[in-house]
C-alpha cells in the first residue's frame, strides 16, 4: 500500500471526478458551455457524467423545459441520478453517442462537455447529433486541447511518460486533435460552424502536490484483463515510488510560481465549437 492507493481506496471515479477534478479545471468551462441554452429549451448533454453541464443546462433551461443527460458509463450516471436539478425535468439515459436512441430533430441544443475524445467512432457521432438536433438548432461543444497548446500544464505529459513509460504519452483527454478536428467532423456532418475558438481559462487546485495526486491517482486505466482502475499505474507497487517523487519535484520546478497562499493558480486550454444544424 503507498499513499496514494489509501488515497483513491473506497473511493468510485464519480466520486473522485466530482471532488477534485470538477472544481479544479471543469466547472468553469461547464457553466460556459451551458451559457448557450436559453429558457424553454429541450437539451441533450451528451457524455454527460456526473451531471455538471446537465445541472447548468436544467437551470437555464427553466421549468417549462427538459434536459436529457446521456452518457455510456453506468457508474457516473448513477452519481448524476443522486443529484438535485433545479429547473428543466432532467431524465439520465445510458447509452452510446454513435447510437443514440432519439427520434429525429428532438433537440433545440445539444451540449457536450470534455466528451468528444472517448468516443470510438467520431464521424458517426456527429452524424447522429445532426439527425436529433431540429434543423437550425445548434451544437457547442469544449474537448480538451493538445498538450503543445496548453499554455501552464502542457508539460505534464512529457514528465509522465518519462517517469512512468511512453504509453503514458499522449493524455488520452488531451488527444483529440485541436480545432481542425472539429471543424472536419462538423463540415463533414452537415453542420454550419458559427464559432472555433481556443478558450482558455481558470484552472486552480489546493497545491502543485495536491495536482500530482490528482493527476495520478485520478485518472483510470484499463489493465490487462480489461477492468478499469483508479491510478494511471498501479498505485499499490511501491517499487514506483521514486518515479512518484521524481514526477513531483518536476510538477513543483514547473510551476512554483503560480502557486501562492491560495495553492495553485494556472491556466486550462479547450478547443470549442458552435455549429447550426
């Protein structure tokens, strides 16, 4: 046992996702994204997780309205069903993006936050985000930019492969391919773009040692039996401990000075795009 397998142990990926990483660097491009529905909207909020964009999205929407959260993973949809929704009726579906079981032009919007890059077949989603938007309804969406244009943290992934293997290299959630890939995707679907952009904001965590554990101990894997585990290594193997030290000390000489008496306080880039259906 190591510090950090006592850290995640008990603890499910809904839990650890809503406590650490949603404050430190998703809320605040979760409420901008949900900025884009207007009262009396019907949303769908594709890869929805836990329900933080659902959330914003059923308080803008207002009471007339009603929001669909959709999303294929059991355990963070379980997490978003235990959740108080105050505005649209919220209903939480699980399912596939590539197969979404929506009759067409159902929605006047449809939402997806930090979701784009985990789904398997990209041309067949967007294609099933046109068939179930209205026509003329819009789609906005925020994935993760490229480690090279992330302006504070973009290091992380050459520490992480050099201290824990190059299979560490790229961060999947930073493996989408910028806004290139989503302007060839939204084109190639039938989508009019009204809005790429770069946006970056906020990102703020207790410390840069608060930012190691979260990084590492956050973050699931796939092993080779194919069950998902928190950490992405094995948090119990001691013998990795001094790869944990070395990552640390180059996390602290990377970004000592942003943090201050109010912990660490950097900068999150996201590639986003608006399009008319």
């Amino acid at each position: 046992m190591t510090r950090l397998s006592d850290f995640v142990r008990g603890r499910s990926m809904a839990e650890l996702y809503d406590t650490y990483w949603v404050p430190a660097c998703l809320d605040v491009f979760a409420h901008a994204l949900a900025a884009h529905v207007a009262p009396g909207n019907r949303v769908l909020d594709l890869a929805c997780g836990t329900g933080l964009v659902t959330g914003y999205a059923s308080a803008n929407a207002g009471k007339s309205a009603s929001v669909i959260g959709y999303d294929a993973t059991p355990d963070l949809l379980d997490a978003a069903r235990r959740k108080r929704y105050d505005g649209a009726d919220v209903e939480l579906i699980e399912g596939f993006a590539e197969d979404m079981p929506f009759e067409d032009a159902s929605f006047d919007v449809a939402l997806c936050n930090q979701g784009l890059q985990y789904v398997i077949d990209r041309e067949k989603t967007f294609e099933e985000l046109k068939r179930v938007l209205k026509p003329g309804a819009t789609f906005h969406a925020s994935v993760w930019s490229s480690a090279k244009d992330q302006p504070h943290f973009g290091f992380l992934e050459d520490a992480l492969a050099k201290h824990f293997g190059p299979e560490q290299k790229p961060i999947h959630a930073w493996s989408f391919g910028g806004c290139d890939e989503l302007q060839r995707l939204a084109e190639g679907a039938g989508f009019t773009i009204t809005r790429l952009e770069k946006k970056v904001l906020p990102a703020r965590f207790e410390s840069t040692q608060a930012l190691v554990d979260i990084q590492l101990a956050c973050a699931g894997r796939t092993d080779d039996d194919g069950t998902i585990a928190m950490g992405i290594v094995d948090l119990d193997d001691v013998s990795l401990l001094p790869a944990i030290d070395a990552f640390a000390a180059d996390v602290r000489a990377a970004l000592h000075r942003f943090e201050g008496e109010n912990g660490l306080a950097a900068t999150f880039a996201s590639d986003e795009i608006s399009c008319r259906a």
